[in-house]
C-alpha cells in the first residue's frame, strides 16, 4: 500500500493486493480440506484399536477364569498392552501437552529454529510440499510488489518477512545482498538449495528478460499448482495405508480373540 501510494496506483495495488491474499487463502483452504479426511482416519482407527484393547478384551477374562482355562499368550499380551494404553492415557496426554510447550518455548530461539526449518525443507515429501508453498509465497509476494513499482531490494526484504520459515528467509536475505551487489537474484537462491529448481529458472529468464515482475507471478502460478497436486497425491496414498494398517491392526485383535474362544471349545472337547 505504501508503494501505491507512492506511485499514485493505490486502486491497482488495492487490486492486485486481494488478488494475492484470496490466492493465498485459497491454497491454505484446499489443503487444509484435503488433509481433514485422513485425519479423520486416522483418529477413528486410534480410538476403535484403543477401545477394543481396553474394553473388548478385557470382557473375556472372567469366561476364561470361570471354565479354568489359560488365556493364549497372544491375547493375554494385547490384554496388557490395552492395560497399559488405559492406564498411561492421561499420562500419555500430558506428556504431549508438555512436548508441545517446550518445542514451543525452544523454537523461539532463532538458532535452533534455523536448524528445524532448514530440516524439514530436507524431508522427503513434506520438504517438497514446504518448498513448493514457499516458492509461490516468495514469487506471489515479490511479483506483486515489483508490479507495484518497489524496487527489487526492497520488496525482496517485505517478501522475506513473508515466508515463516527462518531458513529460506535467510536465503532470500542472502540472495538480497548479492542483487544489491549487482549479481543477480536467480544465482544466490540456487546456491542456497531450498527452493525448486523452477523457481531458479523463471526467475532468472525474468531478470534476462527484464520481466522479473510478470515470470515471478507466473512462477507463483505454477507452484500454487504443484502444491495442490502433491496434496492430492499425498491424500491418495496415505488413505488406503491408513485403511490397510487399521485393518490388519483390527484383525489381529479379533483373531487372537478367536484363537481364546476356539481354545475354550478345545478344552470342552
């Protein structure tokens, strides 16, 4: 806005200022919908294996004690792990509750911070998903600005404080020194490492091409894109994992469970 106002293009800026805040909800808000199914999953297969563990199970000891017969060594082991799961639940909860707030408190130093954003840029699949979002956040955000009329230093110091991630921040913060040096922008970030290998390229036929403001919007473009596909990707792959490992978890209770009933017909015979 106050490059708009500096450039008397206040009702553009205001323009292309929504532009940029609905895309960025608008990619927030398909992942999050993507992700609510298999959270669900996930959450409905913890809660029916705990419940069969410390509530089904548990129902057939006095039927065994009564007709004085041992339970089988794999049913009487799930027996005790539902024991245990019952017992240490609250345990369990509050040690969670402690975790959270103390990665919370430890990642407010930038230090360790730079070290746990710079990991997950590495990881194998949430990396890619994490680059691809930062790259469209840093090439929306700069692409508008310059659009504006900002020079490149300066939208590249608002495009940085943009990211949330300290490690690409300070890729960016680097890349700015060299551009201000007169080296360009496209070569510091590919030293750098943590943004896609299309991100490099765009930008720098956009620097070639003195059209660094158009191919950076058209970059945000392609990776907003990209990020809703590795989603998809994601979702379809970990919902049938998640169905078959629920599954063969809720079989192997159940069978060691026919195994105990079929014993009990075994010691009647």
């Amino acid at each position: 806005m106050r490059a708009g106002e500096a450039g008397g293009t206040l009702p553009a800026t205001l323009d292309r200022l929504a532009a940029l805040l609905e895309r960025e909800r608008s990619l927030t808000s398909s992942m999050r919908a993507a992700l609510i199914y298999p959270a669900v999953l996930v959450i409905a297969a913890i809660g029916s294996i705990f419940l069969l563990l410390d509530y089904v199970l548990p129902q057939f000891t006095p039927i065994f004690e009564q007709a004085g017969a041992e339970l089988p060594a794999s049913t009487r082991a799930l027996m005790l792990l539902g024991q245990m799961t019952g017992a240490a639940a609250p345990w369990l909860l509050v040690l969670a509750v402690a975790v959270v707030l103390i990665a919370r408190r430890a990642l407010a130093a930038p230090a360790l911070r730079l070290k746990v954003d710079r990991f997950l840029l590495r990881l194998p699949v949430a990396g890619r998903l994490l680059q691809e979002t930062l790259a469209a956040r840093l090439t929306r955000t700069l692409g508008t600005l310059l659009q504006n009329g900002m020079p490149l230093i300066s939208a590249l110091a608002i495009a940085k404080d943009a990211l949330g991630n300290l490690a690409a921040a300070a890729a960016v913060d680097a890349a700015s020194v060299e551009a201000k040096a007169g080296r360009g922008l496209a070569r510091p970030l590919r030293e750098a490492g943590l943004f896609p290998a299309r991100t490099i390229h765009l930008l720098q036929l956009g620097e070639e091409a003195a059209q660094l403001a158009a191919m950076s919007l058209k970059a945000a473009d392609i990776h907003d894109e990209q990020a809703r596909l590795i989603v998809q990707r994601i979702v379809a792959l970990a919902i049938p994992i998640i169905t078959i490992t629920m599954g063969l978890a809720v079989a192997g209770i159940v069978g060691a469970l026919l195994t105990a009933l079929l014993s009990l017909n075994d010691l009647a015979v």
